[in-house]
C-alpha cells in the first residue's frame, strides 16, 4: 500500500519535419523533501511561459533530467551548448527496477482528484487541497494510498501534467493517465503524514536559461530503441523456453545488454550527435550582473573539491570599490568562471554558451573600465585578479 505514495513523492521530487527547438524559461521553482527517515532529494524546475518544462531530480546525488511538454515526457541529457538529448538512463534503470520485463501493452490508470475545503499559503501563494488516488480501467480504486496535494490552481504554469508523466517514467508496466486537474503544485505528501512528510516548493526565481530540443525526434528514437530491446529480450525468452536451459538466461541478458548499449549508450551512431546551434554574437549585449548561478545551487558537497577555493563563498570577499559598478561586474566574471568548471560532471546545469558569452563580456568591460578607475580602484581590482587561485 505504501508503495505507489513512495514512488509517487520520488516522482515528484524527482519531471511535418523534426526540428530542433529553442526552449526559453522564464522562471525555475525549487523542491524539497521534509522527512527526517529519508535522503535529501530535491528537485529544481524550469518553467517556459507555454508550459515546456525542464526537471532536474536528485536522487543519492546523482541527477537525472526530464522533459514535458504537450507530446508527453522524456528522460534527456543536457548536453554542450545547452543541448538536451534523449538519454539512455532511466529512472526506472537506475533504481534498479526491471524495465525490460514489461514488453506488452501497459496496465492503464486513471489519476482521480477531490478538491477539499481546506487551504493553506506557502510562499506567499494561498493554494487549495486536493487527495489524489488512481483507479484501475475496470473501476478499481487502490485504498489506503492517498496522495494530498496543495495547489495553485489559478496559476498560469501547470506543473500538474509534469508530475503524471513522471509517474509514467517510474512505474514500470503502467500507463498513467491524466486527471484533468491543473496548476502549481506547492507542496505534496502521503495524507495521513501531510504535516511531516512532505515535498514543498522552496522558492521561485526568474530565469533566463534556455535548451535547444527536438522532442519529437528524441521521442521517436526512445522508442525505436525500446522496441529493439524488446524484440531481443523476447526472441531470447522464446530461445530459453525453446532450449529450456539455464545458460539461455544468461544468454539473454548479455544480448538484451548488448542491444541496449549499442542502441542507446553510442552516441556516434547519429549525425546529429555533431549538431551545434548556429553561433550569433550576443555577448556585448546589456546583462543583469545579479543573475542567477550554478554554484549557488550545487545539488552535492563534493562538487566544491572540482572548484577553486576561492568559489566558495567568493562574494564575501569581493573588493568595494569607489565606482560602485564594477563590484557587480566583477562578481559575475567570477561566479560565471566557477560555473565553468562545473561542467566537468556530467550532471552539470550551466548553459556554457550563455557562460562563455558573460565571461568574454565581463572580460571586455574589466578590460575597458580600467582607464575609468582612480589608483586606488585599479589596485584592489588587478590584486584581486592576481590573487585568485
């Protein structure tokens, strides 16, 4: 019984011609789980202003991304040049569940939602309660395994039909359909342990990320490559049967990984793998010195051991300067550095182009506004260069 309300707070935590996308965010929301038993998981959210979503879960540290938009959900991968691509890691794969077990048509679910009286406001955002359950396509309800929400379902971002598709990524051999609800979802839990035990949004920021995709394309191929893992994995239950045998087992599964990674590990396999956008010269444009950063939210303590000491922190020890400006710039030369070498995790979220275009402008105004500085003001700027590890 308490299985589907684990799985379905891990899901929340953790979201003509094909043609590549670009997918602008405007704002990214923050979870976390409360619960003292469990791991910190936490899950970061983008939010386009047409309802595309980017969803990055940690689980045990290690991040796994997903996309939704109308055509469904995806597991992807960030790649250079802030490009997503379908990915061969699943949520299920790194659970450890058998995902290739499955290989006929999925049990179908329902997703049923009952408003509630009761409200309550987090964030500053009243948000109305909901108990979620799900009922099986004969008209079976599952007992004991309400799922209480808390949503702003006036809000013009639905997050509601993110967290069904992710369902739909953890639960191996089901289909989970839609309830019709939408909204921003604030806060989730099992309802019996509401009040202790639970995700809830944290904080909501502006964003100016942005990813180039083609859902459709990474959705075709997804499911190109399932099927031939399907096939294989049959052709060799069929063998094992045939033989009965208990060296077909083995056989089998050393096929079906076989077919799996030649089918979704080789990213060689695809021109496309060599795609990159078109460059444009954007980087001298006006900027918000005070925007956001990937070290401010490291989603592991032992990413800092990968970054210069002088990252952590760094902001406390920015020199204060006569002409006001230049603190500003100088802390997002810095910070968009740091970021830099976060990217070698393969879980990173830095943007590298949008980071490479702040670093050559700040590197161009640091540069320029030397002429502008007094002695005084030049001197903490160039120790302060210098002095960095």
């Amino acid at each position: 019984m308490k299985k589907f309300i684990l799985i379905c707070l891990l899901t929340f935590f953790v979201l003509g011609t094909a043609q590549e996308k670009k997918i602008s965010f405007a704002k990214v929301f923050n979870y976390q789980m409360i619960d003292k038993k469990a791991p910190l998981l936490t899950l970061k959210m983008f939010a386009s202003n047409n309802n595309e979503f980017l969803t990055r879960l940690n689980i045990k540290d290690v991040p796994m991304y997903y996309y939704t938009d109308a055509l469904g959900t995806t597991a992807v991968s960030l790649e250079m040049n802030s490009r997503l691509a379908g990915s061969g890691l699943s949520a299920l794969m790194y659970l450890g569940y058998n995902s290739y077990g499955g290989y006929g048509e999925k049990e179908e679910y329902t997703l049923e939602a009952k408003k509630l009286d009761t409200k309550e406001t987090i964030l500053g955002i009243p948000c109305s309660h909901y108990m979620i359950n799900y009922r099986s396509k004969d008209g079976t309800k599952k007992e004991n395994e309400d799922l209480k929400l808390c949503i702003d379902d006036r809000s013009s971002i639905n997050n509601m039909f993110v967290f069904s598709g992710l369902l739909n990524q953890y639960l191996p051999g089901i289909k989970m359909k839609s309830s019709g609800l939408s909204g921003l979802i604030l806060k989730a839990g099992p309802e019996k342990t509401y009040d202790k035990e639970y995700f809830i949004l944290e904080s909501i920021k502006d964003s100016k990320d942005q990813v180039f995709f083609d859902h459709k394309k990474a959705m075709t191929d997804q499911q190109r490559k399932q099927d031939s893992i399907m096939i294989a994995y049959k052709k060799q239950e069929e063998e094992y049967a045939k033989n009965d045998s208990v060296y077909a087992a083995t056989d089998a599964t050393a096929v079906v990984a076989d077919s799996a990674a030649t089918a979704a590990i080789d990213p060689y396999s695809d021109q496309t793998y060599y795609y990159i956008p078109d460059y444009t010269s954007e980087y001298k444009k006006a900027h918000d010195e005070d925007g956001s950063l990937a070290i401010t939210n490291i989603p592991s303590e032992n990413l800092w051991k990968g970054l210069p000491k002088h990252c952590k922190n760094f902001e406390k020890d920015l020199p204060i300067f006569k002409l006001k400006e230049v603190r500003g710039h100088l802390r997002n030369y810095v910070g968009q550095m740091c970021d830099m070498y976060l990217t070698q995790s393969a879980g990173h979220n830095v943007g590298i182009k949008l980071t490479l275009d702040e670093i050559r402008r700040e590197v161009l105004y640091l540069n320029t506004i030397q002429e502008k500085l007094d002695q005084s003001d030049k001197k903490k700027l160039n120790n302060y260069l210098k002095n960095l590890d």
